[in-house]
C-alpha cells in the first residue's frame, strides 16, 4: 500500500514537504511500540535520508530504540559522519552492522532460480540474510529510509536491497553481486527490473513478508550548478512506492547522449566515499 507520495518536476521539494508526508504515513499506520530505522551511510549523505530520520526520531520520541545504517559491507560510520549526516539524534541509539557476524538466515532461494535468473551461466543456492536485529529485536516497525537511484548492480538501488544487501551477509552479498555481474552491468544499470531485483523481491515474498517494513524512498535530482534538489518521496510497504519512485528517478537522474564520450572525469566527494581494509 502507497501511504504517502510527493513528486516534482520543475523546482523541488521543501524539507517541510517531506517532513509532512512522513508524517502523515506516519500517522496512517498507526501507534507503534517499538521501531527500528535502517537508513544509509554516508555515501548517500544527500539522500535526505540523515533529515526523515530525524523527523522519524521526532514523532516516535522512545519509541525509536535503534538505529541501523544499512552498511553491506561498507565500513561503519565514524561519530563524525553520525553527527553530520544525523544531527542531534543520539548516537546511543546506533548500532554497527557486522556483515560477517550478525546475520541470520531466513530462507534459501534454490540454484535453478539463479540459474533461469543468470541464463544458464549460474547455479548456486543464495541465502536470504538480514541482520539478527530485524528478527530478534522485538519491532513492530522496521523503517527503510533511502534514496532510488540508478545503481550498476542492481539497476535502481534501494527498496528491499536496503534490508537483503545493506543488512545483509557475506553470501547474500557477495552472490547477488556476482549475479548482477554475470548478468551484466550494462544491461541493468537504471532499470527497475532486473534479475538481481527479481531475486530480491522473491526473497521478500517468501521469507519477509511477516516483517513489519515501511520504505521510505526519495528521489534527488541535480540543479544546472550540480546542487541536489528533492524531487520525490515516496513511502509504503509494497512494490508500489519502489516502482513509482523508480520511474521518476529515471526521468531526473539519467541522461542520453546523441553519441558516447570520448573522455568522462567523475569526482567522488572524500567526506561521503572512502576506501577501506
């Protein structure tokens, strides 16, 4: 079900814009006890993310126990970068995925499905995993806040691959990696389906679907100077807010070329992409 939605072509939202829509899907589902939110790190520091779940931490006051930034494999955030992209939320209520450690399996997707999914080049067994928390700790919501967005593993990053990857294990990453590789990048990046999303989407059907997810997903777009502009919110607990969310971002994060450079420079900002051991 689509709980709340806003979008924008020309111009762009207001940080109130998305702190309303939050909050008015927010008060469509209903008191909760106990919530847990899983949003991103910094490598998507301007995903408006940091800002609803400070508004999210608002409106549940202690009801928000944990917070769980869905870092795969990423290295944790450092309390510079929680202070930064979180503001005053207290950093007692982050908790540090371990990717190695701290997953439980929920079910086994069998070999002949990755098998049809890579056209015949694959045949392995791929675990669903997600972070003992989600299972365990007691949540009658679990939060996914992130951005959509064009995503060369993928296709368009976020929904479920914020809880199957950014939560995620060793296998469960690594496979549906080596899938979208397999596969190929090129034939994926920017597309809403995609092998490595039906994956993901059969792991939610038949393992997940008892858990208590609410996606929160924007979409950011760029001005003319390169500034990031809010373009979309889009909030549910289906495939619904994932497909419309997808195709806007598709309208403003992508764009064709009459012919292919000979020459591409990208910058990656230092304080939101580094490398580690």
């Amino acid at each position: 079900m689509l709980y709340s939605q806003k979008s924008i072509i020309e111009g762009s939202l207001s940080d109130q814009d998305l702190k309303e829509g939050l909050y008015e899907a927010l008060s469509r589902i209903g008191p909760r006890r106990k919530v847990l939110a899983i949003p991103p790190d910094m490598s998507r520091f301007h995903s408006k993310a940091g800002l609803l779940t400070q508004y999210a931490w608002n409106y549940f006051g202690g009801a928000l126990t944990d917070i769980l930034p869905a870092i795969g494999t990423h290295a944790p955030m450092s309390s510079e970068e929680i202070s930064r992209m979180y503001g005053d939320i207290p950093q007692s209520l982050f908790r540090i995925h371990n990717w190695r450690k701290d997953v439980v399996t929920l079910g086994i997707i069998p070999a002949e499905v990755i098998n049809r999914l890579s056209e015949n080049k694959l045949s392995f067994d791929w675990p669903a995993q997600v972070n003992r928390l989600l299972l365990h700790g007691g949540f009658d919501l679990i939060l996914s806040i992130g951005q959509v967005v064009p995503h060369e593993v993928i296709g368009m990053a976020n929904y479920n691959k914020n809880i199957f990857i950014g939560t995620g294990g060793c296998d469960s990453i690594n496979k549906s990696h080596y899938l979208g590789a397999v596969y190929g990048l090129e034939r994926m990046m920017g597309r809403a389906d995609t092998p490595v999303r039906e994956l993901l989407n059969l792991a939610e059907e038949r393992f997940a679907a008892d858990l208590p997810i609410l996606y929160v997903h924007t979409v950011i777009g760029s001005s003319e100077k390169g500034e990031p502009l809010t373009k979309g919110l889009f909030i549910g607990d289906d495939t619904e807010c994932f497909y419309r969310a997808a195709e806007l971002s598709q309208n403003v994060n992508i764009t064709f070329l009459d012919k292919a450079p000979s020459k591409i420079i990208a910058y990656l900002d230092p304080s939101e992409f580094k490398a580690h051991g």
